[in-house]
C-alpha cells in the first residue's frame, strides 16, 4: 500500500463559498476537528487577503500541533511575507503559492506573457523557500493549459525549490482520462519530476469532481485536495469524505493508506455544515441524511436479512448510528413488522394485517409515516387501549 497525503482546504477554498464568511474562533473549531479527521495539511486561509484570516491563520497554525498548516499566497513578495509572519509558529508551515498558466487566464486575467509568468513564479517560488520548509506550487487552471508550458514552468519552479506541484482543474473542466494523461504526460516530460510530490485539486463544475480526483489517485498522485461537503467556489470542490471512504470501500482497486479517522466523518460533516450554514442534500454520498436510508420494501426485506444487500458502507465506518428504514408507501411488510416489534406492538396476525392495511392506506396521503403515526394508528384500530 503506498501513503497518499490528504491535503484539506475547507477554510481556504471552502470558505470561497458564496455566502459564507466564518468568525476566528469557527475556523479554529473547524481546524481542530480536521486534525482529529487525521488530514495531513490543512489550508487555513489566505493570510493576506484580510486581517481577520490573517489572525485565524495564525491561531490555528499556533494550536493545532499534529497537521501541517498551511496558507495561500499569490506570486507577490507581500504576500509570502503575510503568509509567514501568519505560520511561522506552526509545527510544519507551508506556503502554497499559485499562478495561472492558461492562455485565457495569462492573457486576459493576468495581462502577463508566458516568459513573465515563468519569470514571476519561479522568483515567487525562490523567495517562499528561503523561509518555508515546504513550498507548494500551483499551475492554476492547469487543464485548460498547453502541457509544453506546464512542463516548462514545472521544470523550473522545481529548481527553484518547490516540493510539491499541484495541477488544479480550477473551472471543473477535465475527465477522468484526460486528468490522467496530463499527470503522465507531466512525470514523463519534466525532467526533475522525480524531486516533488504531486497533487490533485478538483472543482465539481460537471459533477466530475470526484470522479476526477480518483482517477488522478488510481494514477499515482502523492496528495489529494478537497473539502469536507464538497463546498467551495461556484459548484464546490471536490468532497473529500467522499473520495476517502471510497478509498476504504475500495481499496483492493486504489491500495493507498491515509492517516484519516473514518469514524470522524459524520461529526467533521455536520459542524462543518452547522457553522457555513451549507446544509448537506439529503442524497449527498457518505453524509447526506438518506445515505443510510432504505425506503422500499425490497431494499428493506434485503436489508433485514443481510445489510450488505443495499449497503456497502457500514453507517458506523463514517460515525453514523446505524441505517434507517423509512416507512412509506414501497415498504412492506418485513419493515413494518421489525418496526412495531420496536416500538413493543406485538399483535396477532389478523390484527397485525388490519395494522399493515391500515398503515398502506396512510402512505397514500404521507410521505414518511413516524412512530407517532403507527401508535396514532393502533388506538384508532381499538387494538390498544
Ligand atoms: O482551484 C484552484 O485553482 C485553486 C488555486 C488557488 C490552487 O484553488
Ligand atoms: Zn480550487
């Protein structure tokens, strides 16, 4: 089993969510749940894009004390100069420095030539790793880049010290394939590849975030990027309980080992959801609320006599109590019969079919019928005084 790093960026690219603006004190609360989690670095912001998260930055790179923290800077001496003042204290700081590489972007964002994009990371980058002991460095918009450039600027920003490269697919553009190709492409063409890690970082634009990372990790990326819940600009980032409980569930095809607490999941989703106010869809994999739940007499029947029928994962794997069987109009009776020996309703079975009849009609003007519903339902059969 080879190691792949997990490399969080809930309070960096996370936080770019529309909408959402966390306090200090919520972004440490984050921070320390992530170090429980068991990520290996976690972005905690952009140091110089404010005061506030040049503060939050720097308290979570003094407290958390078992994660490299890390900050975002672009390719500006000032920046770095926040960033480290921000993570100085921290037990392995890390500079992720970034600078678009495509076309579009050099052109029209950043009105720069390709010689003076080279030129500017390669002195951003030179600059960061005479006071970081990890520099990472992305290519932004790398899918929508010219590999021959990315080769070139990778080439160098290497020689000029960093130690990780990460190629984001920034605007959520590639496919799985074409991720794949341009990482082989890049280990075959950048003659120093050999000296750094690679990594992914996915953006959910056509729902391929997920998809896209695994692929990238199926081809030997050394470190993966996402955020808890998917939440990030525009239609988020890739989800990173998602692509690390497949790696459990999965892993006679992936066969890489992470550092993180599975178990952490449930509890890592819901306070991240609690204090961005994103609240997780119901059929969200792995955290949403129906992700462990079966409504359909079938499934149920399968269920009750063997969970691994309709279930792959083991609800309490990610920190869920256990699965729930949902009472509605496709369940049948092996549900509802395991439901009334719960709520201690032992019938005979003429009475226990009037019961079911009863409840059947109910579905027929409610979704979901409740404990309360089934105990409504025998005091008005006269079953039950
Ligand atoms: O998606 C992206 O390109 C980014 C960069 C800042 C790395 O988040
Ligand atoms: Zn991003």
């Amino acid at each position: 089993m080879r190691k792949l790093e997990v490399f969080d960026t809930t309070l960096r690219d996370g936080e770019q969510s529309a909408g959402v603006n966390l306090h200090r004190h919520e972004k440490l609360e984050i921070a320390l749940q992530l170090e429980r989690y068991g990520v290996d670095v976690m972005e905690a912001g952009f140091p110089a894009s404010s005061q506030g998260d040049f503060l939050a930055v720097q308290e979570i790179a003094k407290r958390v004390r078992n994660v490299s923290v890390c900050g975002l800077a672009r390719a500006h001496v000032s920046d770095i100069d926040a960033a480290w003042e921000a993570l100085k204290e921290a037990v392995e700081p890390r500079l992720h420095i970034f600078l678009a590489t495509s076309p579009i972007h050099m052109e029209h964002k950043l009105r720069m030539t390709p010689d003076q994009v080279v030129e500017a990371a390669v002195s951003s980058v030179r600059y960061a790793a005479a006071k970081f002991p990890v520099v990472e460095w992305s290519a932004e918009d790398a899918t929508r880049s010219e590999w021959t450039f990315l080769a070139r600027i990778i080439t160098a920003v290497i020689d000029a010290g960093a130690k990780v490269i990460n190629l984001p697919d920034t605007v959520g553009y590639s496919t799985p394939a074409e991720y794949v190709a341009m990482f082989q492409y890049l280990r075959e063409n950048v003659p120093n590849a050999h000296c750094v890690k690679f990594s992914a970082h996915c953006h959910d634009d056509l729902g391929l975030a997920v998809a896209n990372s695994l692929a990238a990790i199926a081809s030997g990326v050394e470190q993966i990027e996402g955020t808890i819940n998917g939440i990030g600009e525009r239609a988020g980032n890739a989800a990173l309980e998602e692509i690390l409980t497949a790696l459990v569930i999965r892993r006679d095809w992936y066969e890489v080992e992470t550092n993180i607490e599975l178990a952490q999941t449930a509890l890592t989703s819901k306070l991240v959801s609690k204090l961005t106010g994103i609240s997780v869809p119901p059929n969200k994999a792995v955290v949403g609320g129906n992700a462990f739940a079966h409504e359909s007499g079938i499934h149920q029947d399968g269920v009750l006599k063997n969970t691994l029928t309709y279930e792959i994962i083991r609800p309490e794997m990610v920190g869920y109590g256990s699965n729930k069987m949902v009472l509605g109009k496709h369940s049948g009776r092996h549900a509802f019969r395991e439901k009334c020996m719960e709520l201690g309703i032992l019938l005979e079975e003429e009475q226990f079919n009037a019961l079911f009849n009863a409840f059947k009609s109910l579905t027929d003007h409610k979704k979901e019928v409740t404990d309360d519903d089934i105990l409504a339902l025998l005091l008005e059969s006269g079953q039950q005084e």
